[in-house]
C-alpha cells in the first residue's frame, strides 16, 4: 500500500510541475509554509497528522481508539435566515457540494475526559469547500464575549465546559450565522508523547520565559506524577514533550494570551518540520498517542474517506474572530477579562466574506439582536 500511495503522490507532483512550472511550485511551498505558521495549536496537530497520511491509514483501522459521540442535530441551534439561505442553496445546487463547516474543539483534559465539564482552550472553525477542497480556518478566541446559546454571556469557552460539543456548536451558530452540525475534539494529553517521538524540538527561548516554563513543568509532572527537567538558559534549545507544552501554555508575558496563542503556533511549525524527516515508526508512535485523545460526531467512513483524498485539500486562509481591527479587551465585572467584539454584526459579516468570497452577506436579525445586548452589556467596562 505504501508504493501505491507513494507512486501517487509522485504522480501528482509531477501534474502539477507541468502545470504550474517549478517555479510557481516553490512560491506556493513557501505560502503554505507562512500559512501554516499561522495556524492555531489543535488545527496545526491534525495538519501534521494530515500530512503523514501514509501512517494515518495504516492508524486508521484502529478507530475503536477514537470515541464517536454522534450529536442530536435537532438540538443544536441555527438561526432561522441560515435555515432558509441553506434550504435555497441545497435547492439550487446541482453539480456543487458545496460547503462542510466542523467544528474543532481542544480541551485541557489530562483526565482523558473530553465531554462537558471541561472548557474548551482551543475553538476553530474549518470551513471545507468541497467543490474546490480548500480550507479555511478561523480561531475564536476562547474568552470571547458571547450569548452562550441560551441568552447568558459570558466567555465563549464557558459553553462546552456547561454543555459539551451540542451547546459550543449552537454558541457558535447562534453568534456567527453559521450552520455547524459536526465537530471534533481533541485533548492535549497526547502532546507531551507526540514531541517526545518526534525526539523533540527546537525553539527559541527568551530569558524572560524561563521561570514561567519551568513552573508549568512543575504543575504538570506533579499532575502526571513524573519527573521533569528545567530548562537553565536562554536561546535556542532541544525540547522534549514535557518542555515544549510547559512553553505552550505560558502566558504571563509580554502579549499575554495572544502571545500564547502564538508560542503554540511556534511549537506546531517546530513539529510539522520535524516530522518530515522522521521516521515511520516515530510517525506511526506520534499518531497512536493522540488518537485516544479524540472524540468526534464524524464515524469511520467520513475519516477515511478524508483521508483518501487529503492530497488534494489545502489550508488557504487562517484568521481569529473577532478579527484584530474589530476587538477590543476588558474586564467584565465577575466574568473577568474578556475578548469583547465591537460590533457583533461587522464581524461576522467580515467572517461570511472570508469564508464566502463573492457573496455580499447581511447578518440574521438574531446576529443584530445579540450584537446590540453585547454593547449594552459592557461598555461601562471599555476603556
């Protein structure tokens, strides 16, 4: 099977050198490299996983590791203008597929619990045009101010820890107009073993991380109940998985969360390169680690099925919600401080022409309605 899929691959590389002309070739390498170093920690994982399809399909037959919890979809929230703008589009589609929207959520479960009861750090939306296979990816950030799904607001991450996938995914759909029905979760347990097959990474250290790192390290091997070692000086260095997920979630300086968010985009690149050169059984050790660590609505077919023809999918585009012009921070009374949209409506209008392109889209008056009580809500709390 490995020569098949090998020989494939060639194939297509050499389609595409025909096409494009090599040069164009290394311009789109390059593009997809600055693209993925934008990606956010869950969604940078599963690329990695992605991108190591020859191992993934050999992994794959042991699905019964990854918990399938299908989903009522008949609870989960859309709002009615998106109900009918989907019912015209099935209508008028003949040839297109159209649009498939996932919902992705990472969790700080080291219990292994991945379900309600546990907030989600991570919340991406993959929007996958299946006429094109191109991806895109937006990030919400976790302590973005939202209406929760059932008419409280607090941060959005609040809503899977109340009510699991159903209430994060109808949170999602009843703020951004979207019509979400599929999600997938993923736990970061599997991370520190994920590094550690890789033999570790290489980052960049600043003085000023140290203390912060080494107590995250702390925490954890007293959690997990093992030893760990301190990191003694600045600079770049060699990683295992204990130090590069302390690293991950250091938050305290310059940048606070945002920089957060960035570090872990920073460790994924580090991975992604060093999974290139390693080896299958590496590779194959990386994948079993983390697939115990995944609960999601999709059954073995679909996973399959994306996995035949992953080849052919590329991560286009990759941003944050609410977008860097339209946000500003606060502190919310007892909610603390949050990630507040200026105006709800002009964000997801911007969200609609990034995963949309060509579509000039008005929000549902629900999108109005939750924009305006957000702006009554806190701005006594805007500097």
């Amino acid at each position: 099977m490995d020569k098949q899929i090998q020989d494939s691959k060639n194939k297509d590389m050499r389609e595409k050198k025909q096409a494009d002309g090599a040069e164009e070739q290394a311009g789109d390498h390059k593009a997809k490299r600055r693209l993925v170093k934008n990606i956010p920690l869950l969604i940078a994982e599963i690329c990695m996983l992605v991108a190591a399809v020859v191992i993934l399909y050999v992994v794959v037959t042991a699905t019964d590791e990854v918990e399938r919890r299908p989903i009522d979809k008949g609870r989960i929230i859309i709002n009615k203008e998106v109900k009918q703008t989907q019912k015209k589009k099935k209508e008028e589609q003949k040839v297109s597929k159209g649009y498939h929207n996932i919902a992705l959520f990472g969790v700080d479960a080291r219990d292994g619990q991945l379900g309600r009861g546990t907030r989600s750090d991570t919340i991406i939306i993959a929007s996958i045009n299946l006429d094109t296979q191109e991806i895109k990816l937006v990030s919400v950030f976790r302590d973005t101010y939202l209406n929760l799904s059932n008419d409280s607001y607090n941060k959005c991450n609040a809503a899977y820890a109340q009510g699991g996938p159903e209430q994060a995914i109808s949170m999602l759909n009843m703020n951004l107009d979207l019509d979400i029905t599929d999600y997938v979760t993923v736990g970061f347990g599997g991370l520190i073993d994920s590094i550690d097959a890789l033999g570790g990474i290489e980052m960049e250290i600043q003085d000023a991380e140290i203390s912060h790192l080494n107590n995250y390290q702390l925490t954890m091997a007293e959690e997990l109940g093992v030893d760990y070692t301190p990191i003694e000086h600045s600079g770049k260095q060699l990683l295992n998985g204990m130090q590069a997920t302390a690293y991950c979630r250091i938050r305290y300086t310059k940048g606070d969360d945002f920089r957060r968010a960035e570090r872990q985009r920073d460790v994924l690149t580090a991975m992604v390169e060093k999974a290139k050169e390693a080896s299958v059984s590496s590779l194959k050790e990386m994948v079993t680690a983390i697939l115990p660590e995944v609960e999601t609505s999709l059954g073995v077919n679909d996973i399959v099925s994306v996995l035949g023809t992953v080849a052919g999918y590329n991560v286009v585009a990759s941003d944050g919600f609410p977008f860097e012009d339209g946000r500003v921070g606060a502190t919310v009374g007892s909610k603390g401080s949050c990630v507040i949209p200026v105006d709800l409506t002009d964000n997801v209008t911007a969200l609609h022409e990034l995963l949309y392109p060509g579509t000039e889209y008005q929000p549902s008056q629900q999108v109005h309605s939750i924009s305006l009580e957000i702006a009554a809500l806190t701005m006594e709390y805007r500097e």
